[in-house]
C-alpha cells in the first residue's frame, strides 16, 4: 500500500516545517550521492536553508569550477566572466606574495 500524496504549499508550523527540511535535504543528498557514484554523474547540489545556512554535494570526480563552467558553456549563460577570473588570479597572486614575505620574514628573524 503506497502514501497517499500530500498537497504542495508551504508549511505554516515553524518547527514541521523544520523538521520536513532537515529530512528533504538529508534525503536529497543521498539522492545526488547515490546518481553520482551508481550512474558517474558530474553534479553539484547546492541548499540554502531559511536561515541562510549553506549544504552542498559536489561529485568527488570533479570541482565546482568546472562543474559552473561546463554549465556556462552548455547553457550559453555567463556566470564566470573575465572581471571575476582576474580578481581570483590577482587573490592568487596576493596569496602566494604574503606566503613568500612570511617566509622571508621568518628568515630573517631567524
């Protein structure tokens, strides 16, 4: 004997609504874990709570990065244009000039 089907609206109790959340992401990651190891899907599942807290999946054969740009190119949607990749290669440099002054500088205190 199967469920019977639930109507789809928002749930007005605080702490079902909590309750129902909490189980629908777990189970929805378990989804995306299983497609990905069962079928070797590339995904990423990104979840935003109400409260702004952040849950993901990413498959483990592959990164986010490459993942958004398969997308922007599949779609034809920029997402990741020029102005942002030379502000994270300019991070990158910084990064790596701070981890060589601190290194120079521990040198030097000896």
């Amino acid at each position: 004997m199967g469920r019977g089907k639930i109507e789809i609206k928002r749930i007005e109790n605080t702490s079902n609504r909590q309750v129902t959340y909490s189980k629908r992401k777990n189970g929805i990651l378990k989804k995306a874990k299983e497609i990905s190891v069962l079928c070797d899907a590339q995904l990423s599942l990104i979840i935003f709570g109400a409260s702004g807290k952040m849950h993901e999946y990413i498959s483990p054969s592959t990164t986010l990065i490459d993942i958004l740009d398969r997308y922007q190119r599949a779609s034809g949607k920029t997402i990741w244009d020029t102005k942002h990749e030379n502000l994270s290669n300019e991070i990158d440099r910084i990064k790596k000039e701070n981890d060589s002054m601190q290194i120079e500088l521990r040198h030097l205190k000896g």
